[in-house]
C-alpha cells in the first residue's frame, strides 16, 4: 500500500522533498527535522520552573533573539507548585496554536513522551534545550552546554581548592547531587565522579558519610532547603568534635550556598565548596573565597544557539551537530547535539571569564 503511494508520487514532488529534507513529514519517526519553517511563525519555549538564576533569565533571552529572528515567541514557565503537568499542557497548547518549533527546557525530561509525539505529528520541530527529553525518538536536536563537562569541571576545582587551601590531604568530603527528575543532574554526578572516584578510590578524598550514589546524594527539585537540612544532618552525625570538613561538591550556586549556611551554623571551618551557573548572589562570595568556584554558561548564548538553529532550518540548511553518546543520549537515541562549552571560575579568573557581560564583570571587580 506505502509502496503505492510513493510510486504515485509525482517526481516534482520527490524532488521537493529531498530538497528540503522531508522524508516523513508528521510522522512519529523522530529522525531529523521535517518541519518548514518560515519567518513570523510562532515558536513555543516552554521552561521549567524558576529553580536557579538562569531559568529567570532564559525567558527574557528567549523573547529578544527569537523576534530578532523575525518569529514570534510564546514563552512560558512551568508552575513550581505542579510543573510536569504545567509544562505539558503549555507544550500542548502551543501546539495547537500552531507553533513551528517547540523548545523545551524540561522540567522532568522523562514525562513529555506524549507532548513531543504529538509535537512531531504536527509537523513541529522539537529541541531539547540545556536538559536533555528522555526515553523518546521524538526529540530532533539537544541544545546545552556539555554537561558532563561541567561535572568534571566542578571535579576538577573541588581538588584544586583542597590543595590550595586544606594542605596536603587526605581530605574529608561531602558529595551533593541535583534533582532526579532534571535529566542533567545524573550527567553532571557522573562527569564528577569520574573524576572524583579514583581519589575516593586510592584514599586521596574520603567521603566521611560513605554516601556516595546519585541515589544518596541527589537534591530532590534542587531546592536549597533540602541541601541544607542535608548538610546540616551530614554535620551532626559524621562530623563531631574535631573532625573537619574539608571540601563538598556541589551541583550548582543555589545548593553551594545553602551548604556554605549549613557549615557556618555548625561552627565549621569553610570547606572548599563548588557551584554552578555564576548567580550574582554567588560571585561576592567566590570574590571572598567562600565559595570557591562556579561555572559559567552565558544563557544569552544557549537560547542564541537554539534560535540560530531554527533560523538555519528555516533556510534549509543542515545544521551542523554533533553526536557525543555520553552527554547526549536519552535512552533510545542520542540526540544531534548543538554544544556549548562551559567555562569553570574562581576569583582568580572571574574579571577574564565575565568580560563581555556587565552584570557579572562588575561584580568580579567589585570583589
Ligand atoms: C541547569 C543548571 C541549574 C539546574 C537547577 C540544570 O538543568 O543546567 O544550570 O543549576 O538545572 O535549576
């Protein structure tokens, strides 16, 4: 039957279709984008909650380069109080409306496998931004930074900082992980940790609590209250009388400085502690050396990155992506990935890392 009706086809037809790239136009296969875009179409970018400083500011960068482009925006934020089913009827609204592109910041990467398919069955092209879609085909492209590269960082920093300001090890830790629900908090874990076992493993680092699994470690809706009420249990149970707590891994600023609150209450020592997401409550601190670093990753960049790609499916072109299996696949495929590269900071580099955004720049040189 299939075979008839592409023998029925016209040859102007075929060609239009290998022209553009179209094999499967509305259909569920999940292969590539099949959408045609064109310029004053409405894109949807639905966002999850507000959980850290680059959610706010992903809306506002969201809205300028997408009408700089020449489409219109329909930009929404899921509810923190019931943020699956948020998203997933704003996603399906902007469905309806018609929207070309849908790019979705998950607020839990794994509960969107009907949105997106309905997504693709509308002919609308479906981006993943800075969070990965699970357990889908029906994702066309990935747009983040590489996340895994992050953890590694982080990793990286957390022994840098022991050394410099704890002597000479060994060093006792804490780990803390992001929410099980965000896709990117397993990838951030397991970058650091791939740095992180073997000093656990050769007795270098010695995790005081023994918690040392995503499992154990994870910050359910990465909420700043619960990595402090963790902290501060971690401090009275495992950390008595003198023993020191040297440095803790933390996934991004908003835990960083809920740990930071945890160790002082207790009286503590400053342990080196890591961050993410250069928050502008967070850079004073790293300028002080409480907090010892950050990473940042300039949200104007990453919604640009998206928009860009839109605007280059618009034109026809290919865009230009890349396959990285360990930062990019969400249980059934690897998504074609547009990434970007995070940039650790601590006070020695911030003024450097921030030249370029003004807000961040001048708080790095207030100190
Ligand atoms: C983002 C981080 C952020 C976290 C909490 C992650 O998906 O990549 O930058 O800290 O969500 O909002």
């Amino acid at each position: 039957m299939r075979k008839k009706i592409v023998a029925g086809l016209s040859l102007a037809l075929i060609a239009g279709l290998a022209l553009s790239g179209c094999s499967s136009r509305g259909s569920d296969s999940g292969s590539g984008s099949d959408a045609t875009i064109k310029k004053g179409d409405l894109i949807g970018v639905a966002l999850p909650a507000k959980t850290s400083q680059n959610w706010v500011l992903a809306g506002a960068a969201f809205k300028k380069s997408i009408e700089d482009a020449g489409f219109k925006a329909d930009i929404q934020y899921a509810n923190a109080g019931s943020p699956v089913p948020d998203q997933q009827s704003q996603i399906s609204g902007m469905i309806t409306k018609g929207a070309k592109a849908v790019i979705i910041g998950a607020a839990d990467g794994s509960q969107l496998t009907s949105q997106v398919k309905s997504a693709k069955a509308s002919g609308a092209v479906v981006i993943a931004w800075d969070r990965n879609i699970l357990n889908t085909k029906n994702v066309d492209y990935y747009v983040a930074f590489n996340n895994y590269k992050v953890g590694q960082l982080q990793a990286n920093a957390l022994l840098k900082g022991l050394k410099e300001k704890k002597g000479s090890g060994p060093y006792n830790v804490e780990l803390f992980a992001g929410s099980p629900d965000d896709a990117n908090a397993t990838v951030f874990f397991n970058g650091a940790m791939s740095v992180l076992q073997p000093k656990i493993d050769d007795g270098t680092l010695k995790v005081t609590s023994g918690q040392t699994t995503f499992a154990k470690v994870n910050t359910q809706g990465w909420l700043a209250q619960k990595a402090q009420s963790r902290m501060t249990d971690l401090l009275s149970q495992y950390y008595t009388g003198d023993t020191k707590l040297d440095g803790v891994l933390s996934p991004n600023d908003t835990l960083a400085r809920a740990i930071l609150t945890a160790t002082k209450a207790a009286g503590k020592d400053n342990p080196v502690v890591t961050g993410q997401d250069s928050e502008t409550a967070s850079i004073p601190l790293i300028m002080q050396g409480t907090q010892y670093s950050t990473i940042y990753k300039n949200t104007t960049e990453e919604a640009q990155a998206a928009v860009d790609l839109v605007t280059d499916l618009s034109k026809g072109n290919k865009p230009d992506t890349k396959i990285d299996k360990t930062n990019n696949y969400n249980g059934v495929k690897t998504v074609p990935a547009i990434e970007l590269t995070p940039v650790l900071v601590t006070k020695e580099n911030a003024v450097e890392a921030y030249k370029g955004n003004d807000t961040l720049e001048a708080l790095a040189k207030k100190g």
